[in-house]
C-alpha cells in the first residue's frame, strides 16, 4: 500500500518527497491554482467552516473523512488507488502484456490530450456553479454543492500531477493553460461545449450532476482500463469521489419530484407554479435539455481516434474486463444510426469503429434507472405522468444528428417544424426566469426552500437540520 504523507504541503500518497524536481514544480503551481480558486471559485461563504469529506488516505476508512473545514483550507491533494501487481493490459493490440510505468513515445500526444480534455472539465465546473451558494436550498445542499467544488479542484490536481509527472515542459504549459481557460469565455472557453453553458439555477446544478457528472463517470471509468497506469489508479480513485457527485443530482431531482408531487395532492391540481413549485411538464424539459447535451460528450458515433486509443490500450471501454468478447473487436460488428434520404437507419460498422456508441450506450442505460426512481414516486403518489429520456438524436450538435432536428419521440423534422415546436420540449427564456424566481437562499439549519422536498436523511449519520455550513 502506498505511503500516504498528509501533512506535506501537497498532500499525497506518489512520493513527491522524493522527487524534489516535481515537489518543486507542483508547489510552484499551486499559488496559481489558489488564485484561480479565489478569483472563479465559490463566490461566497468561503471562510465559513464547511462539514467537507477529505481524503487522507486512499482505502477504505482514508477517503472519506468528515470535518468542518474553511474551503481554503482543504487538504487538496494527489491521490493514487494502490496499484495492483503483476497488472496486464486487458485490450487491444497488447493485450497480456505488462502494463505502462512510463509513458510510451508513440502514445505521447494521445495520452497528454486525453489527459487535457478530462482535466479542463475539472475547474470548468466548478466556474460554472460558483454562484449558486448564493441561492442554496437549504445548508444540506450548499454544503453538497461545497463537497463538489472542493473534489472537482482535486481532480483537477489528479490531472495535473499526471502532466508534470510524465509530460515534461509540455505537461506543465498544459497545466497552466487549464487555468487559463475559463467556462464560457467568449475568446478562451472550455474544451468541450457542455462544460460552457451556464449553470444559473439549482436545478439545473441538479440535472447537471445527474447528467454530466454521469458521463463523467463513463470516462474516467474507460480511462481507468488503460494501459498506462499511473492515469488508470488515478481515475480509480477519482471514481470514488465522483460517485457521490451523480448521489447529488439523483436524489436532488428526486426531491424536487417528490415536492411538486406534494404540491399537486396539497392544492389538487397539475399546475404548481402559482404554489411556488415545479411542473412536472418543465422538469421534462431540464431534462431533456441537459442529458441531450450530455451525449455530444461522448463524440460522434464512429471515431478513428477512438479506435485508435483502444487499439493502443490507452482507453477502453466501461468494465473492459467483464464483457465477453475478444477485447480486440476488429472483427465483431454492431449497428450505428445513420440518416438516408430523410430517414432515420442504421448500418453495421465494426465494434472497434464504433467505441464512443457503446459507451454512450451504456451511459443511456444508467440514466435510465434514474428515471426509473422518479417515475416509481410518481405512480406510488397516483399520478401518471411520466419523465423520459428523449430520442438520442433530439438536440445534438455532434455526430450524425448534428444537421438534422429530432424529436423526443424519434421524428425527423423540417426547420419549419423545430422552430415550431422546440418550445413544447426545452426550456423557454420565460420557464427559465421563473426557475430562477424561485432560487432564494435558505440558510436556515433543517429549513427548505418551497420547490424541493428534504432529503431523507443527512450526510455521515448527521440529521438533516445539522450545521453543514456555520454561518
């Protein structure tokens, strides 16, 4: 198990001690990052004591240590899972083989932007909600909100460890520029285009974390097979944290159904708004919204560069080695969608081709089983309406769909038609205004804002009107 050096300036469990070249550039980063925390972190409530879980160690009872703790003050650090002898490579042209201590000088650019790509999205989140504290629910959920930041700046440093590590000069010019870039800069935004849309209201930080979070999990997971084994330890531990993340948008949307469900019995009727909750009609449309936006993460459905990074054993796919093939697929086939003349088919490519649709495949089926949930409290609660994931194909930007207009349902449409009819399904200006009328800050410990139901319970054993966050 490896050594776990809490109390270094950098706490982390890689040996920076022993590596003072690194130690030092690492540390010389790091006033970099605290700027930037300050300058595009939380905007408020940073030096209030926050009951933050803190990773000091990398097994089961270090991970997930809680305490109030001032933001600034957070342990952030680089953290390893352990790593796992005797490793193989379990996909791909080197499958058997031993897996990679150092980075291979072919693979060199491959790994550094894959590495870039995930770590961008890092800090692009946590700029994208800075302000909600500003208008949390109730202390339980800034405290949620807080938990998320904190371990989003982590991952950010799991990533930049990898860079200076491994990567040389470029690594660290790397590392600089994911500070550098800013979500929604007009003239220096994120890499990828979920990680710039804005993040204004609570639900949307709702559907956010069940949804990006969601696809966040699919590729650390995919990058967590991968041949080189210092970024596939580091995304299994990072999958820890970030589990909880997807916890804070299932249960959030869940309580905000169970309240509108509460509204609708209390007051008789399907319309909530004048009550001051959420109609389950624009829940539909959060929905739709943020998990078609979540799809285009994971690229258009054939990729060569995908094919590329499997074939090399840089990425795999989810739970590589539980699926019954020949972890090769050059030879197996699957189908894609594909348009022709107006109609939506499909046509066989090879698997190998084909690696971003499996993943989003799988990502379409645990979005799923969220739904699921909420549409159990629905139908216990007599009511029959129902929340569905749309069509894939409905408002996508990358891939085959990208020219094209879908319907929820599935129906190719006409410009005429979706400039039409895309108000019944996505959020308008107005829907939007009157979410954001209902985001005012409850500070009070226990107490709720109208629109979302309690949880069920608190966090570590604590009740839920405990002092997550002291004021």
């Amino acid at each position: 198990m490896a050594t776990v050096d809490i109390d270094a300036k950098i706490p982390n469990n890689v040996d920076l001690a022993g590596d003072r070249r690194l130690q030092r550039a690492l540390e010389a980063w790091q006033p970099k990052f605290i700027r930037w925390w300050e300058d595009l972190g939380p905007s408020a409530f940073k030096r209030n004591p926050v009951f933050l879980r803190t990773a000091v160690d990398v097994g089961r009872d270090g991970w997930a240590n809680f305490d109030h703790v001032e933001m600034p003050d957070y342990r952030w650090g680089v953290f390893l899972a352990d790593q796992e002898p005797d490793r193989k490579i379990a996909f791909g042209d080197y499958k058997g083989e031993d897996v990679w201590q150092e980075v291979p000088g072919e693979y060199r650019s491959d790994l550094r932007r894959l590495i870039v790509v995930q770590g961008d999205t890092e800090p692009a989140s946590v700029e994208q909600q800075r302000h909600l504290s500003l208008t949390a629910p109730s202390l339980y959920d800034m405290r949620n909100l807080f938990q998320v930041n904190v371990e989003e700046g982590r991952h950010l440093w799991a990533m930049v460890y990898l860079l200076h590590r491994y990567f040389g000069r470029d690594g660290r010019d790397e590392a600089d520029e994911m500070l550098e870039r800013h979500s929604g800069d007009p003239d220096n935004p994120r890499i990828l285009g979920a990680f710039n849309e804005p993040t204004p209201d609570w639900l949307s930080f709702f559907m956010f974390t069940y949804f990006t979070d969601r696809d966040g999990k699919y590729q650390l997971a995919s990058l967590r097979e991968s041949a080189f084994d210092p970024l596939s330890r580091t995304c299994d531990f990072m999958l820890k944290e970030e589990a909880y993340h997807m916890f804070v948008g299932a249960t959030g949307v869940g309580r905000v159904v169970q309240r509108t469900i509460d509204l609708m019995h209390e007051h008789d009727t399907d319309d909530v708004h004048p009550h001051g909750g959420i109609n389950l009609n624009l829940l539909q449309k959060y929905v739709n919204f943020h998990y078609s936006v979540s799809l285009d993460l994971f690229g258009a459905e054939t990729s060569t560069n995908a094919a590329n990074y499997f074939a090399a054993g840089i990425k795999g796919r989810f739970q590589e080695e539980r699926r019954d093939d020949d972890h090769v697929l050059k030879s197996v086939g699957r189908n894609v969608p594909e348009i022709v003349d107006g109609v939506i088919s499909s046509r066989e490519v090879t698997q190998l081709s084909a690696l971003n649709e499996t993943l989003r495949d799988d990502y379409i089926d645990d979005c799923q089983k969220g739904l699921d949930r909420w549409n159990r409290a629905l139908a216990e609660a007599g009511i029959g309406t129902t929340i569905r994931l749309p069509h894939a194909g409905f408002n996508r930007d990358v891939g085959v769909y990208r020219d094209h207009h879908v319907s929820p349902n599935g129906e190719l449409l006409t410009d005429e038609r979706w400039a039409a009819s895309s108000a019944q399904w996505l959020p308008t200006d107005e829907e939007r205004t009157y979410v954001k009328s209902l985001m005012v800050g409850v500070t009070e410990p226990g107490k709720m804002a109208g629109w979302v139901a309690p949880p069920t319970q608190g966090i570590h054993q604590k009740p839920v009107d405990f002092d997550y966050v002291r004021l």
